[in-house]
C-alpha cells in the first residue's frame, strides 16, 4: 500500500511539473518579454564627410579712401581723362602683378570709400577719389577693371565697403559742394554716424540697398 501510494505521489508530482512548464512554456509565447531596466545606448551616428577645405585665404586690402593705395595721387591731375584712365589702369595691373608673385589671391577690393563710389552706382554718386570731383564719370568701371584682371590672375575680388563714415562736425568742403545726382534724393539727411557709433534706422536702410544693389547687378 506504501509504495503505490509512493508511486501515485511521484506519478503526481511529475504531471503536476508538467503541467506547470507547459505553462510556462505557453506563457512564454504569449506574452511580452520582460522589459530591461537598463536604458539602452542611443544607436551610433554615421559621421559625415566634411567637406575638402579651400584654399587658405592670402588677402590684403586695397585701400582707395584719401587714395592711400590705389589710385595714384598724380593721376589726378593728368593732362587729359585718356592719360588718367591710364595711369590708373597701369597701376592697378602693377599691384595686382606684385600681389600675384607675393602667393596673395584675395584682394578686398575698397569700392565705397565714403558716400561715393568706384562702380557705376545707380544711388551713389562717382568718387572723387578717381577724378577729384565727386559725381564725374571717370571713363570706365574701376570695379569691373579689378574684378576683369584679378580673374586673369586667378585672384578672388571681395568689395569692401566704409559704411558709416565718421566724420566731424562741419564735413569737408568738397562734400557739401556734392554735384546732384539722380539717387540723391533718396539719401537720408546724414549718411555718417557720430563718436559714438550711433546711426540712424533711415541711414542703416539706405546703405543697405546700396550694398544690396551692388550684389544683386
């Protein structure tokens, strides 16, 4: 009687064991895995390719205001506007050679030295600079000369521009004898700011459109 109750009591235990794995078994399959408690690392980003550098930039700036560079003082009193075109042209080839064989090739290029210009300007009038009269035609394009020969030498040409001229009270003479100019009337009362840097908004405007026109042709 013992031992087939021994056996009844094994023969039990061992399809209750059954049953339960079974179970676990079926729970298994039927159910979500258990969640880790560990936050997983983010997955790992693909670096992109930067991009190859350019050429180091070797600049210099070509001063035009007071023509401290460029154009030559003497050209300005030439005996006829053909010997001044000249003049000009010869040595601003001149410089740009020497800055070639110097490994420069970026030139900042001053074409707003003050309230005028070295291109023709739609809102400016031409500087004095290239002249000695502000509005006179000076018999072609300076900028379109520097950008023409630059290029030939494989120079890149930026246009720097004097924004806001800081100037005294009582401006020079020859600016308050300006000759008209069609976009004259679109200038604000001063195109110039004060010691302390101060500029006023309808000033900030102008001289952004003359830099946006530039830009844009």
């Amino acid at each position: 009687m013992i031992i087939r109750s021994r056996r009844f009591f094994i023969a039990t235990l061992a399809a209750s064991a059954a049953a339960v794995a079974t179970a676990f078994i079926l729970a298994s399959c039927s159910s979500q895995p258990p969640r880790s408690l560990v936050t997983p690392l983010p997955p790992a980003v693909k670096q992109t390719a930067l991009p190859k550098t350019h050429e180091p930039v070797r600049g210099v700036w070509l001063t035009t205001v007071s023509r401290l560079d460029w154009p030559p003082v003497g050209s300005i009193i030439a005996s006829s506007p053909e010997s001044r075109i000249s003049q000009q042209k010869v040595a601003l080839i001149a410089k740009l050679d020497n800055l070639q064989r110097l490994g420069i090739n970026t030139v900042f290029f001053q074409v707003k030295p003050d309230g005028t210009a070295l291109w023709s300007s739609k809102i400016l009038p031409w500087s004095d600079m290239l002249t000695g009269a502000i509005g006179e035609d000076p018999g072609y394009d300076p900028l379109q000369f520097m950008l023409d020969e630059a290029h030939k030498r494989g120079m890149r040409v930026h246009a720097w521009f004097n924004p806001l001229p800081r100037v005294g009270e009582h401006p020079p003479e020859n600016r308050r004898r300006a000759q008209p100019h069609a976009g004259r009337k679109a200038r604000p009362a001063s195109l110039s700011c004060t010691a302390t840097g101060s500029v006023p908004p309808a000033t900030a405007l102008f001289s952004t459109r003359v830099f946006q026109r530039l830009a844009t042709g």
